[in-house]
C-alpha cells in the first residue's frame, strides 16, 4: 500500500536534488565564462553551494529506503522497499547494457559506473531520452 505522504516527500526531496543538480551545472558555466576574479569567485562558490545540497539531497533519499524497511517505521513498507530494490536493479542492468554497447564496464554500483570506453569515444555524449509522454529528452 502506497503512502502519499511519504511518497509525496521522496518526490519533493528528489525533485528539489534535481533543481539543485541544474543550478551547480548552471553556475560551473558562468564560473567557466567569468571574465575577472570577483565574478570567478562568486560563481566557484555557488557551484560548491548548490553541489553540497544536491549531494545532501543525494544522501537523504538514500535514508528513505532505509526507513522503509525499519521494523516499528511508522511508514514501513516492505512492497515499497522492493519496488526500489527493484527500480535499482534495473537501472544499473540498463546502464550496464548500454556500457557493453560502447566500452567495457568494469564497477557498478548505485553510485555510479567505472568503465574503459575506446579513445575514439566523445569526451561529452548526450543521450537522447524518451519519456513517458513519448517526448525526447536531452
């Protein structure tokens, strides 16, 4: 059974990282583009700001399942704990695929991947992502 009060909160935590998230990338290009040293300065500090709350964002919904399967939670929820032990599965299985695609994948985890990937691969890729919708999303 699904809690909208505690899933409705891992939305907003989870939305507010990915806010977070574009406004470190948005500042790292202005830190990039700064012209003199005040302006340099002010944007490095923005981009460590919004960095450490996308990754204290990171580290709280990282709690959230944690919570879920703690016996005597006031929100315990064993189908929702799997359904994120699920959803995890499948989306370091996809990343792995695509990886083999391209490179050779050498550590997963839900941190991340460390892979070799041949020289002649872009230093910057974009992946074009379909959504729900049917929308494409760079």
């Amino acid at each position: 059974r699904e809690n909208s009060f505690y899933v409705d909160t891992v939305r907003a935590f989870r939305d507010r990282r990915y806010e977070y998230k574009g406004l470190t990338k948005a500042w790292k290009k202005k830190r990039e583009k700064a012209t003199d040293r005040a302006s340099r300065k002010h944007a490095e500090d923005k981009e460590l700001l919004f960095e450490s709350l996308q990754v204290a964002h990171k580290c709280i919904l990282n709690s959230f399942y944690g919570y879920v399967m703690r016996k005597g939670a006031r929100w315990r929820s064993m189908p929702m704990a799997g359904i994120v032990t699920l959803t995890g599965a499948q989306l370091i299985t996809q990343a792995r695929e695509l990886v083999e695609k391209v490179g050779r994948p050498l550590e997963l985890d839900t941190d991340g991947i460390w892979c070799m990937l041949p020289e002649s691969f872009p230093e910057n890729y974009v992946l074009d992502i379909k959504q729900a919708d049917g929308s494409i999303k760079k």
